[in-house]
C-alpha cells in the first residue's frame, strides 16, 4: 500500500490526524466527522475521536 499526500491509492482512503488532549496526536483512517465537530478515525480495529489539526502556513 503506497501512501502519497494523505491518501492511499488503493481505495482512495484519506488519512486524517487529531488531537487528544492537549500532547497526543494520532493519525488514522478517516471515518467521519461528529456533529459537534469532532473528527473519527480508525487505526486497526480501534477508534478514536479528536479535535482536527488545523494546517498551518510555512
């Protein structure tokens, strides 16, 4: 599975990272986006819920 910009190109999955807390960051399969704003993603079987890491500008 090769990996290129966050996507993987088999099956079009976006990776996403998130926040929890305020010093761990995990990135994971996007699964969804929570109506309170929070975003899901799955690493393995497990799924986690965080705040989106905002992009910043170099």
């Amino acid at each position: 599975m090769w990996q290129k910009w966050g996507k993987v190109i088999e099956g079009n999955t976006m990776l996403k990272t998130i926040m929890i807390g305020r010093y761990l960051s995990i990135q994971g399969q996007f699964v969804r986006t929570t109506p309170s704003g929070l975003v899901v993603v799955r690493i393995g079987d497990a799924t986690y819920a965080g705040r989106p890491v905002k992009r910043r500008v170099a």
